[in-house]
C-alpha cells in the first residue's frame, strides 16, 4: 500500500535459478560484489520488464532452499542494483546528448536554409554567392531533417531500454526457497 493506503500496482519478474552462479557471468572470476551479471539474465529481465505494464517491479528469485545464503543474496541485491542504475545514468546521459545534438542540427538547418534563401533572395548576386546560397540550401535541409529523425526516431528507440533500466533500478528485489528441492 503507499501512503493513502492505496494499493500499488506491481509486476513480478520471476526468474527460477539452480544457484547464485545463475545470475553471473560464467566467465567472471571476481566477487560477487562486482561480477559481471549474466547476458542471459540480463536479456530475460530486459524481456520480462518491456512486458510490465506497472511502474513498480518485484524482481524475485526463486531458489532451492538449500542453496540459500542470506549473505550473499544482500550483496546481489546490491550489486543488480547498481548494475541497472549504471546503465540508468548512462542511458540518460546519452538520452541528453541526443536531445542536445538533435536541437543543435534542427537549429543548424534553419540557419543554413535562412542563410540561403538571404543569399538567394537577390537577382543581381555574383556567382560565388549565388554558389554559397546553392550549397547552403541541401545542408540546410539535410541538417533540418536529421535533427528531427534525432528527436523522433532516435530517441523513441532508447525510451523502451531507458524505461527498463528505471524500473529496475528501483525494483524490490527477493529472493524465495523454490517448491521442488
């Protein structure tokens, strides 16, 4: 419940494993604090989380109970979290740097069209401007366009990704004894 006594609405990600070398790269040596995560884990949560129409996210692991270490799985919690809050911070700042280079051709290309409809606009110009007016026009246009695909299409791309790494940044994170031992 949140604090208006409200239920929240929340998605659980269920992932059955054997141990707690399932959630890590095979190839990884480290602790568990800073091991790499599994790209199987990685594709199944991606996969599971694009599916969760809730904000909120139960990431849950379902484990024998006799693999259990309630050690260990606080020092996991840890380190998915700061996995995905990595890639979080990551993601948004690429996300500006898109939004910022998409603003910066758009502005480009009005510039370059304006630059060329000033240069053109005038019957008596020598040639050399009417030639700069004639290579501003495409640049212009060019510019103008990428920056909108920039804004429209590039960035609606990273939104799903950046959508998974938020909720699961933030998502509780459990582990359970599986059924069958």
């Amino acid at each position: 419940m949140d604090e208006n006594g409200d239920t929240e609405k929340t998605s659980e990600i269920g992932l059955w494993i054997d141990d707690y070398e399932s959630i890590f790269s095979d190839f990884d040596s480290r602790p568990y604090s800073r091991k790499l995560l599994s790209e199987d884990l990685l594709s199944e949560i991606n996969r599971e989380s694009k599916e969760a129409r809730e904000e909120n996210v139960e990431l849950t692991f379902i484990i024998p109970k006799k693999e259990r270490d309630s050690r260990k799985e606080k020092i996991i919690k840890k380190r998915i979290r700061r996995h995905f809050k990595i890639h979080l911070l990551s993601l948004e700042k690429s996300k500006r740097e898109l939004i910022g280079q998409g603003l910066l051709f758009f502005f480009f290309g009005l510039a370059f069209m304006a630059l060329a409809t000033f240069l053109l606009a005038d019957d008596g110009v020598t040639y050399l401007i009417k030639f700069l007016g004639v290579l501003s026009e495409p640049a212009g246009w060019f510019l103008f366009w990428e920056g909108l695909n920039l804004l429209i299409f590039d960035l609606r791309k990273k939104l799903p990704e950046l959508d998974v790494y938020r909720k699961i940044s933030k998502a509780q994170i459990t582990f359970i004894n599986s059924e069958e031992e």
